[in-house]
C-alpha cells in the first residue's frame, strides 16, 4: 500500500470510530413507563430492620467460618 493509501485508511477507521462514540454518547430518550406496565408485588421496597439485622449477622457467620476455614 501506498503512505496515501494507508493515510486514507486510518482517517476513514478515526472517523467510523468517532462516529460510533459520537453515536452512544447520544442515547435515544426514553419516556417513563406508565404505572399500569408494572406487575403486582415486583416493586422495590426499602429492607426492614429485622432484615438488615438478619444480613449483618450472615455476614458475621460468614467471617467467622472463613477466620475458621484459614486456622
């Protein structure tokens, strides 16, 4: 190949590539989803303090076994 040839080629694959970062930098809006799409009983809700409890003593077990595990 040519040096022009090969010039041409990288400009053509800057320009491609700047074009798709050009192209996911700008994301189609999307509109909120009416209420009426949502299922029953699939929200999100905050954990309760018996659940958080319930975790922080899992994770206690947790180290516990692994501390035992590495003796």
């Amino acid at each position: 190949m040519t040096a022009a040839a090969l010039l041409a080629r990288a400009v053509a694959q800057i320009v491609t590539g700047l074009a798709l970062v050009a192209a996911g930098l700008t994301a189609p809006p999307v509109p909120p989803a009416p209420a009426s799409d949502s299922s029953p009983g699939l929200e999100w809700r905050s954990a309760t303090d018996a659940e958080r409890r319930e975790w922080q003593r899992q994770r206690l077990f947790d180290l516990i076994d692994a501390k035992r595990s590495m003796k």
